[in-house]
C-alpha cells in the first residue's frame, strides 16, 4: 500500500495545473522552464515524472499545445486553458482565498 502523502506536497501537486496555466498566460515556455518556475514559487521541486505526466494530460485535455523548437517541447496556453484559468478566477478565487487565509490563520470557524 502507498504511505500517505505529506499535506504540504498534496497540496501543492494539487495547484500544479493552476500553476501552469497561468505562468504560460505570461509567456510559451518549455517545460523544464515551467517546472524551475514552479519551484522558484513554490519552494518545492515536483517530482519530474509527475510534472511531465500533467502537462502531457493538459495538452490531451486541450487546455495547452506544444511544439518543437530548436529541439525542446514549447507549451503554451490554448484558448480553452485561458477559459479555464478565467473560470476559476472568477467563479472559484474568492473560496481559495478563504481557504489559503484559514490555513495560513487559524481562526475560529
């Protein structure tokens, strides 16, 4: 049986695919780009194999494109990612807030 994965690493494995889509509404980038970005941010390096497995499953999904160029695999965001990220801004941020502000300061529920 698999041992449970620690919170910290859940969560941010969780924020993966929010994370990629709006770094590439900045810019196309390869993923070894991405993934050093999301380290910068985070202060945790996703598992390599996890990371690629993501971003091979948001471009089936239709949310990224890629292509080669000068040997790497370039992403970027597809307009039904833009859709995506501007869902979740609208429909969603206020609730990741209140949960980022819970966790961050406890308080009384």
């Amino acid at each position: 049986m698999k041992p449970a994965e620690e919170p910290v690493r859940a969560f941010l494995r969780g924020s993966y695919r929010l994370l990629i889509l709006a770094i590439l509404e900045q810019s196309k980038m390869h993923g070894y780009q991405i993934m050093k970005l999301i380290e910068r941010i985070t202060g945790h390096r996703p598992k390599v194999s996890t990371f690629y497995s993501i971003l091979n499953e948001m471009e089936k999904r239709g949310f990224l494109s890629s292509h080669l160029e000068d040997e790497k695999r370039v992403y970027k965001l597809t307009e039904k990612g833009k859709l995506s990220l501007n869902e979740f801004r609208s429909n969603l941020s206020d609730g990741a807030l209140r949960i980022i502000d819970l966790i961050l300061k406890p308080k009384s529920l």
